[in-house]
C-alpha cells in the first residue's frame, strides 16, 4: 500500500482541533502539508505550532473559504504548484451548531451545509484531477461524523451535514477506483478537541453548552484526538474504506442501521431532557462567549468531567479570538 512518506497533502480545516492534528500526523511522517481556514490569525498560530514538531516536511499556510468553489479552485491548484503535485487530501472544514431545530434556523442548516457537505465536495471535484496524477496514487479522506451515521438531537444541521458528507465519500469510492484514488469517508465519535469552545449554541445557551461540554469531556464516552487522528492517517494511508471511532459511534450507527424506529424513539426521549428553545431567543452565540458567562450554565461537577476538554482547547489552538454572537 506504500506510506505517506514524502507525498503532498491539503487538509482543509487544519488550522486548530482535529484538522490541526491531522496535519501534525502528516508532518511527522514527512509530508509536505498545506493547511487551509478562513481565519488568518488562527492559520498563522496553526503553522507556527506545527514547524515546532520534528518530522521534515513542510507547512504552509493558505487562507481559503471552502464554501468557495472559486477560492478552493486557487487553494489547490498553488498547492499542487508549490508542493510538486497533490497525493492526499483531508476534507474536514466544519463547524458545529447546538440547540434546537427552530432556534438554529434555516439559515444555520444552509451554512452547515455550504461549510461541511459543500466544502468537502469543493474540495474533492477540484483535487480529482490532480489525485488521478499521483505517482504513488490519490487518497482522499472525507470527514463525517457519527451525527452522520444517526440523527443527533439538537445537531440536527450538524448530522444532515455530515449524512451528506458520508455518502459522498463511499459514492465518490466506487466512480474513483478505476483511476486508482482512494476515498476513506471517516466518522469519529466525540473526540476531546475544545471544539465546544468554537461551536454555536442557540436556545438557551447557556444549558446548551453545559451538555455539550460535558458529554465531549467525558473521558469513556469521547476519544482522545491525537490518537483519533493518527487512526484517520492511518486509514487514509491504508486507503481503507470506512473508519468508525469510539465504542459509542459503532454502537450508535449500527444500532440505527439494525433499530431506526428503537433509536428513533429513545431519541425522542433524549431530546425532551434537552434545552427548550424559546429563552435563548434568536440566533447562535460562540461557546468562548458562553464559557465567559459566570458559571457558564455548568455544575462543579459537569466543569470537571469536562476539564480534559478545557485543557485540549488550548493545545489545538481553538482558543481564537472570534467569539461572536450571530444573528
């Protein structure tokens, strides 16, 4: 199957959380990687933790809004200029949205789906041609989600996303083989990345972040993410098909695949243990501003379940300085 050694690689969405570390992955095994955001000052923060690791690649930054078709267009072809070509790209731009259906909007579905699905569909129509000119072969890895596998209650723009996502990859498997790029559709469970600090809570907020936080700490339930993203590496250098992470996310998706109306219905049960939407009003708020609030909607005891999230978020650069309440 050969290694990654020495090939050129994108990662969209790399410049903090999971797409950071699977930069850092590709780093360390010698790749020359680019890694594209929108947020400038989070890229530059990025590459400069990434240069930091041995490994003997190179790291370049590049500002890209995947939602973009244009933009990525660019983003790849430069990659592919400056790095001699482009073997492995990691489709993982994304963003996270909380809270009920009605509070998140049509509008927060549409952009889950321009970031997420779109974004990652961008991204490979315009890396194909590129990956089909691999001397060691194209791999293309597609960032799901176990919220892709099963609907989540109050990640409703999150799991259509990520569905999309899913699909994608597997069909884009079989029309790819006969030019020999594979395609990994990669579904992780929660993983401790401090992604609760950057995703968008609306509702009530503040009971919102409080669950969302706590559940991604939990050590038995969420995975640690640099371990999660030397699997998805691995599984993209090993051009496999599909990659399912945490217990959780197998029990969850092959339940819903053997049980929907079961699932269907403890979901049901779940979502009534849920925030109502109406106090929060209208619109999100970014979980940095949440957390700033006293108390943040969390007890003594759900802020220390989710320390080892808190400690991640500062480690996988999600700390930025955008905390913005959208409308």
């Amino acid at each position: 199957m050969g290694t990654l050694r020495g090939s050129s690689v994108l990662v969209t969405g790399g410049s903090r959380g999971l797409g950071l570390l699977l930069a850092r992955q590709c780093a360390e095994r010698g790749c020359d990687v680019t890694i594209a955001a929108r947020d400038e000052e989070e890229l530059e923060r990025a590459v400069a933790l990434l240069r930091e690791r041995p490994g003997g690649g190179t790291v370049t930054g590049s500002v890209c809004d995947v939602r973009d078709r244009a933009a990525v267009r660019g983003l790849v072809a430069a990659t592919a200029e400056r790095q001699g070509g482009l073997d492995v790209v990691l489709a993982n731009a994304g963003i996270i949205q909380v809270g009920p259906a009605e509070a998140t909007g049509a509008d927060g579905f549409r952009d889950a789906m321009d970031t997420m699905f779109f974004g990652a569909l961008h991204a490979s129509l315009e890396a194909l041609p590129y990956l089909r000119e691999s001397r060691v072969g194209g791999r293309l890895g597609l960032v799901g989600s176990v919220g892709g596998l099963l609907p989540v209650p109050h990640l409703l723009p999150y799991s259509c996303a990520k569905s999309a996502v899913g699909a994608l990859a597997e069909g884009l498997r079989t029309e790819q083989a006969e030019h020999g790029v594979s395609v990994t559709a990669v579904h992780p469970g929660l993983m401790r990345t401090g992604s609760h600090l950057q995703a968008e809570f609306g509702g009530d907020a503040d009971r919102e972040y409080a669950w969302f936080a706590t559940l991604a700490g939990l050590p038995l339930l969420s995975m640690n993410a640099e371990r999660a993203a030397e699997r998805i590496v691995s599984a993209v250098e090993r051009r496999r098909t599909r990659l399912v992470l945490t217990p959780a996310a197998k029990l969850g998706g092959k339940a819903y695949g053997l049980a929907p109306v079961l699932v269907t219905r403890v979901n049901s049960v779940v979502a009534r243990l849920l925030p109502d939407a109406a106090p929060g009003g209208g619109g999100t708020v970014k979980g940095a501003l949440v957390a700033r609030g006293e108390g943040a909607g969390r007890t003594r005891w759900q802020a220390a379940l989710s320390a080892l999230n808190d400690r991640a978020s500062r480690r996988f650069n999600e700390t930025g300085p955008r905390h913005r309440r959208h409308p």
